[in-house]
C-alpha cells in the first residue's frame, strides 16, 4: 500500500516582499479590479505586472549621483 504524501497548505512562496502603497483615481481603480479579474489574476499580480513593464523602460543609471538612503524598515 503506498503512502500518501501531505498536502501543502498555503501560497507559493514568491521571494522577499514589501508593501508600496498609493492612490489612484476611483475609476482607474474600478478598471484595476475589473481587468485583473478578467485576466485571472489578483490586484497584487495585476500592478506587479504594470510596474515590471514601466520599469523595463526607466534608466536607474541616470540618477546624477543622488545620494541613495537606506530604508528604514524598523517603523
């Protein structure tokens, strides 16, 4: 007789997160919501995706030797 193997409970890890949060228009956010469920995905997948296409385009390079600060992760 074979044993069963546990079933895994909860998400798939998906790496090291934090929260970056801001607002939107109400309808732009109405349309978030709406295309997200369309495509299958959740609000966090839907951003996550619009911010990884928007920063394919942006040059971090280009920063004129600003001084980077660390975060502050305690608060």
């Amino acid at each position: 007789m074979a044993e069963s193997t546990p079933r895994k409970i909860g998400r798939r890890f998906k790496g090291d997160r934090r929260f970056v949060g801001g607002k939107i228009p109400a309808r732009m956010a109405d349309q978030v919501h709406q295309a997200a469920e369309l495509e299958g995905l959740t609000i966090t997948e839907m951003i996550e995706s619009a911010l990884a296409m928007r920063l394919q385009h942006v040059d971090l390079t280009k920063r004129d030797n600003q001084e980077v600060l660390p975060i502050n992760m305690a608060s």
